[in-house]
C-alpha cells in the first residue's frame, strides 16, 4: 500500500533524479538480483551450449597462448608451473574486460528504461559487474582443479590474496566503466576506445612473462608505475594465490617474498589507492553526466 | 476523498526551465573538426520544451496535462518522475513516484510473464514481499493466467500491454503519472483499465495524466492544465480546461 498519510507528510519534498549513486544500491539489491537473472537470460537466449561457452573460450584461449607463449617463445621453460602462472593471470584480466565491456554498453543498453524511469543508473553499469563476476567464476574453478592437480597446497593468506585480486581488479574496472558508459551515451566512440583498453589490458600486467622482466628494462620509476597500475597488482596477487602455493614453484629454503619485488607493500598500497580513486572519479564522472541521459538517448 | 488546496503538496513546480538541444553531430571527430576550427556555426538549435513553468500538485488531485503535441506535457512528467532534471528552476515532489510512463519499459522479451512481473513491480519501486502479495491480483486483473510462465515474446501485443499495464496499475505511488496510456488492449480490457483508473482515482489517488482523449480525461481528472509551447496558458477545472483547448482548436 502507499505510504500512509501520516509518514507521507513526515517526509520532505524531495528534487527527483537525484541518488546518491553507488551508496545507494543497497536498497535496490531485489531489482539488481533480477537485472543479473534478465542479463544472463538474454546473453544465452538461442544459445544451445549457454554457460558452456564461459569454459570454452578461455580454454582455447589458454591453450593457444601456451603453446605461443610457453612453447615457441620458451617462456614455459623459463618459468615453473607455467600453465597455472599464465591461466591465472588471464582470469583476472578476463575478469577486467569482461566488466570493462559490459558496463561501458549498460546504459545504451537498458536505454529504454533509463529513459523513461528514473532508477539510481549505477544499477546498470554494478549489474555488469556481476554478470562478469557470473563468468568468472567457473574459470576460477577450471583454475584451481587445474592448480590442485599441480599441487597447489594454498594457505590462508593466499586465499585471501586471489579475493583481494578479484576486489581490486572490480573496483579498477567498475572506476573505468562508469566513466566510459556515461561517455557512450554522448559518443559511441567510447566503445572503441574501451576495445583499445582492453587490448592492451593483457600486456601491460605480467601475464606471459614475469615482473622482473620488466624490472630490467625500464627505468626505476617507471617500473614502478607499471606495479601501482591495478591490473599488475591484481595479476601478481593472483600468481601468489594460485602459482606460488604450487609445487616446485618456490625452491627449496625460499619464501614467497623472494618471488615478489621488494618494494610490493609500497606499490600494492599504492594500486589498492589507484582502484579506489578510479572508482571514486569513475562514480564522479558518470553523477555529472547522468543528468542529460535521457534527453540524449 | 476530494483535494482541498490547502492539503499535502506531493509536486511543486517552479519556474521551470527545460532547454533540448538538437546535436547534429554525434561523433569526436566532427566535434573536434567544428573546436579546432574556431568553433564557427551551431553545432546544435536549442528550444525551450518548458518556459517558466510553475504549478503544484496536491494530495489527492488528478490533474491533466492538455495540449497539443510538442507543447511540454510529457516532458513535465519526466521532470516531476525524476528522468530529466530541470535547467533551471526546481522540481520537489513528496513519496514515492511511479507510472505508467511508457506501458512495457521494463518488459523483457526473453522473460516469461510471471519474470516480468518481477521484474517490472521491482523497476517501479515494489519490494520483494510487495510483489509476492500481490502477484496473483496482478495475473488475474491481466487476465493471462494460462500464459504467465511463458516468455513474452510469443504473447501478442494486446496481451504484452495488459501484463505491464497490470504491473503498473498495481504498484500504488503515492503520485501516479499516467502518459498516453489510460487504456490498452481489445474493447472490454480497455474498460477495466478505466474502471480501474477512476477506482484509484476514488481512493484518492493522486495522479497526473496526458493523454489525448479529451472525453475520458473529463472523466476521470478534475483539474487541467493547458500548456501551449511550453508555457501554462490555463490552470482551471477540467470542463474549462478541456472547452479551452477545444476552443484553440477551432480557430
């Protein structure tokens, strides 16, 4: 029923079509659960295979970069448990430009809706997100039957490295999303711009070959920009994860830490406050733009 | 219950400015051909879809927005439900807001019935319990119990509106806005959404309502606003408001 008279009057007059953006989608998670069912209903509508394909495609993936990479580039040879190391490196840059792709179309996408209900429209760049994590999901599990089948013994701390990966990766990701679906909606330019991104996703985080490669030829500085980029923290967190607990990855009498950089707490923290940031302004961003939405769709 | 002036303003409007630019380019590159070269010409024609618009809508009221097409009706329902924000003046309004803004919005072709239900009470603001409760009046008043767990896309239009329109009539705003859509579907449908139009209308509802249809309207508003370019001509009870337009017309 209504509000009844007596709390209709206790409430104030309100300006309509403002929201208080992310912070606000708690109270909308029944119509969020069901934009995430509507999303992944229709990515599979026709579709004998469905959910397989989310399998299919970073199998094949995996196993052309292998034989690529690992093969006829030698860098299996170089490096122990190569198919864990670059499978789990891929994931999480799966996990970026799936979300990346996603939320950069939510809103032309829903454009029916967004503009003719008003609705908090970070619903629909925040149920990309979860559609991509939906996708992400069984090539985590792919990820670690393959791990465990090497030996992957994991402790606690790296379980909770390869959620921090998920994390900052999400947050990086959802930051540069938003921005780039309110973009769309004025220029379907942006759409391009964001298959740029996602093609250079890959090789600007240690995904085939090892941080220290990367040590040896740039400058110090800029090495450490490339380690605060999110995308190389959430893949190195992902190797402590799910390679280094592997067998025979770590030699014998050594630790983790000798398989990191020394400076890693600097520049994790440092890539922890760059997601933040590009979430912040990601959600700054798309709050100034949504305003005309609608007249432009 | 009948509006008193002096009772709970649920909308007020005032001074109400809304400006549409009509963007003859749609990409970087001209937009950066058209800046790099001095920014000469318009790259858009601006004109005012709301000039000063003020008004303010009580508890209780049912109030039609009449005039002719491209006169600013719609847009103000988009201003009041929060899609479009004013360029200048403000729009306040009280509760929750929701309508049938465009019958089927929220409708997904690849749902089946009884999902889109869900899905659309939850685009219109209903809770989970909310739309739990009221699933089955919603499914009867559609009248497609046979189809409900079918997906969409094979109902046929008529059966589509009644679903969504069902939804909507059933959410229960505090501030209902209704757009062109009073009623959909075949000849006695049609009667029941009027029907329940003045039902709700009698439980004092507050509703704001565009449509067309003049004689319907005198039914179930009864006050009228006229708005001619953007700008409120006339403000007065509905048989005068509609007289008014009529009388435009002839001339």
């Amino acid at each position: 029923m209504a509000t009844n008279d007596v709390e209709l009057a206790d409430q104030p007059l309100r300006h309509p079509g403002h929201s208080a953006g992310l912070l606000e989608l708690f109270k909308w998670r029944f119509l969020l659960n069901l934009l995430v069912k509507k999303e992944l209903r229709v990515r599979y509508r026709g579709s004998v295979l469905g959910m397989i394909w989310s399998y299919v495609k970073p199998a094949v993936q995996l196993m052309v970069y292998y034989v690529a990479m690992g093969q006829f580039l030698g860098l299996g040879r170089a490096i122990p448990g190569y198919v864990v190391y670059l499978f789990s490196g891929m994931v999480m840059i799966n996990f970026f430009n799936e979300i990346l792709s996603n939320t950069t179309r939510s809103i032309i996408f829903n454009a029916p809706l967004v503009g003719k209900i008003y609705l908090p429209r970070e619903l629909f760049p925040v149920s990309s997100v979860w559609v991509a994590f939906v996708h992400v999901v069984p090539q985590i599990v792919v990820l670690i039957v393959g791990a465990l089948l090497m030996g992957w013994r994991p402790g606690i701390m790296n379980i909770v490295g390869g959620v921090a990966a998920l994390l900052v990766i999400g947050m990086f990701a959802l930051g540069i999303g938003l921005a780039f679906a309110a973009f769309d909606v004025y220029f379907r330019d942006a759409e391009n711009l964001v298959e740029l991104l996602m093609m250079v996703a890959i090789w600007v985080s240690p995904v085939f070959y090892q941080w220290h490669m990367v040590a040896d030829v740039l400058p110090k500085w800029l090495f450490t920009v490339y380690q605060t980029n999110p995308l190389a923290m959430g893949v190195e967190l992902s190797h402590y994860a799910f390679w280094m607990p592997v067998e025979g990855v770590i030699a014998p009498g050594q630790s983790p830490a000798d398989l990191l950089p020394d400076n890693v707490t600097t520049v994790w923290l440092l890539g922890l406050l760059v997601a933040v940031l590009s979430l912040v302004l990601g959600q700054v961003i798309f709050h100034r733009l949504e305003g005309k939405f609608a007249q432009e769709l | 219950m009948t509006a008193s002036p002096d009772g709970l303003v649920m909308a007020e409007l005032t001074n109400v400015v809304k400006r549409f630019d009509l963007r003859h380019t749609r990409s970087i590159k001209e937009y950066i051909v058209w800046w790099a070269t001095g920014r000469r010409g318009q790259l858009s024609d601006e004109f005012n879809a709301l000039d000063n618009v003020s008004f303010t809508v009580t508890q209780g009221e049912s109030i039609a927005l009449l005039g002719f097409n491209g006169s600013g009706k719609s847009t103000t329902l988009k201003l009041v439900s929060g899609v479009m924000l004013p360029d200048s003046g403000s729009v306040r309004v009280r509760g929750r807001i929701a309508g049938l803004i465009e019958v089927g919005a929220g409708m997904h072709p690849d749902l089946t019935g009884r999902e889109n239900v869900y899905l659309n009470g939850a685009i219109l603001g209903l809770s989970e319990q909310q739309v739990n409760e009221r699933f089955d009046s919603i499914v009867a008043f559609s009248g497609i119990e046979k189809f409900i767990d079918t997906e969409v896309k094979f109902y046929s239009s008529g059966m589509y509106m009644r679903l969504a329109f069902a939804v909507a009539v059933h959410t229960d705003p505090d501030l209902f806005l209704v757009d062109e859509v009073l009623a959909v579907g075949d000849e006695p449908f049609q009667r029941k959404c009027i029907a329940r139009m003045k039902q709700l209308r009698a439980a004092g509802q507050t509703l704001m309502v565009v449509s067309h249809d003049l004689e319907l309207i005198k039914d179930i508003c009864e006050r009228g606003i006229v708005l001619e370019h953007g700008r409120v001509v006339l403000d007065a009870p509905i048989a005068e408001a509609v007289d008014f337009l009529r009388s435009t017309m002839s001339d």
